[in-house]
C-alpha cells in the first residue's frame, strides 16, 4: 500500500453506487481531490470498478465520478480511488475541500456506521 499523498477532510455526503455486481447506496466518510473512504449497502472488493454519483448539500447536481476504482476493503470501510471525472467536477471537488469548515455535525445513514 503506497502512503496517501492528500489530506482527506472528514464528509458526510450520501452516493449512489454502479458497479459491474450491482447498484446501491453508500455514504463518504471523508474527501480528497483524488479519492474518499466510505461505507456502503453492497459488498464490494479492491479491484471493483464503480461509477458514483455525489449528492452535496449546497449543490443539487451531483458530482459525478464516471470510473473509480476500490483500493482497499477493511472493517467494512472501502478506499477508492477517483480514475475519471471531468475537469468541473474536479474543481468542484478542489472548492468543497477548499471551503470545507466542518463545523456541522454529520449524521450517517445506519449502513455508514460500524456496526
């Protein structure tokens, strides 16, 4: 495992998953221009291919990230790696982290947190 060349903030932003085994839901639990860390409703594996669609409270278009790759499984959470997103998605992503206080307190949907 390479060491991550980004800080991640912590997020709470719900997603909707495509992957070659199915669709479902998942939640970011944190954020970098390149990838995040989530949970999500369906079994997935490193190596898995997704597509996910990014819902952001203060933007009611989703970031969509055409192809992500998940890096690493561990205690239900999944790495992934962001392969393909268009350049506005990219600076959108470049302005949350950019802007990102946190000062809210994130609520998870029950899937997003450890059982």
């Amino acid at each position: 495992m390479h060491p991550r060349c980004r800080t991640r903030i912590p997020v709470g932003y719900p997603a909707n998953i495509q992957s070659d085994t199915g669709t479902g839901k998942g939640v970011l639990l944190d954020l970098s221009p390149t990838g995040c860390r989530m949970r999500s409703d369906i079994d997935l594996n490193p190596g898995a291919y997704l597509a996910l669609q990014i819902a952001v409270a203060q933007d009611p278009t989703p970031l969509a990230v055409e192809v992500s790759v998940v890096r690493w499984c561990k205690d239900g959470y999944l790495g992934v790696e962001f392969l393909r997103y268009s350049q506005g998605v990219r600076e959108r992503v470049t302005d949350l982290l950019t802007a990102s206080s946190q000062t809210d307190r994130l609520v998870y949907p029950d899937y997003a947190v450890a059982a």
